[in-house]
C-alpha cells in the first residue's frame, strides 16, 4: 500500500516542486490513509477469499479471485487518489460538523 500511495504521490506531483515536497506529500498520505486503506483490504480480501474456498468451484477460483483483484485495484486506485483524509477512511461521507465519520 505504501509503494501505491508513493507511486501516486509521484506521479501525480508537479515535476517543478523539490523531492522535499514529494516526500512531506507521501509521509502524510501514508500517516493520513494507510490504516483505513489496510483496514478496508481486509473487510474485502478475508470474506473474498472465504467466498472463494467454500463456495466457487475448483475450475473458476481463479477467474474469480482475478475479479476480486480488478476490483481491489480499482478501490486503490481511488484509494490512493482521493485527498488526505483527516484520518478517516477514502470515501467516507462527512458528518454535519465536518468531521469523517
């Protein structure tokens, strides 16, 4: 998760800003995003992988857990794109003082 939010930072920065900049931008993405990042791979990865043993046949696990995987990219790829977060996780509506949550 940290090489996604790095690569992002990156990528995503203007070429004119000091490697400084680019580094204070991916130590607080990381500080910012990464536990509700990992927090919500494992809300997705542990019953993906249960639907997986117990209830798709043998032939199609893989093609299935390749669909969990664009899926999983995609919510990165959200993820890693949305703006610092206060500490909540990417996508969470903002209650009516402000906050996340």
């Amino acid at each position: 998760l940290t090489a996604v939010f790095a690569w992002t930072a990156a990528l995503r920065g203007d070429t004119s800003g000091k490697a400084s900049d680019l580094a204070g931008r991916v130590q607080s993405k990381i500080s910012s995003d990464l536990w509700p990042t990992m927090v919500n791979g494992w809300k997705f990865w542990v019953p993906a992988a249960s639907v997986n043993f117990y209830c798709v046949p043998v032939h199609a696990q893989v093609l299935y857990m390749s669909c969990c995987g664009v899926l999983w990219t995609a919510y990165l790829s959200y993820a890693s794109s949305t703006p610092q977060a206060d500490g909540a996780a990417p996508g969470k509506p903002k209650t009516k003082n402000g906050a996340r949550g």
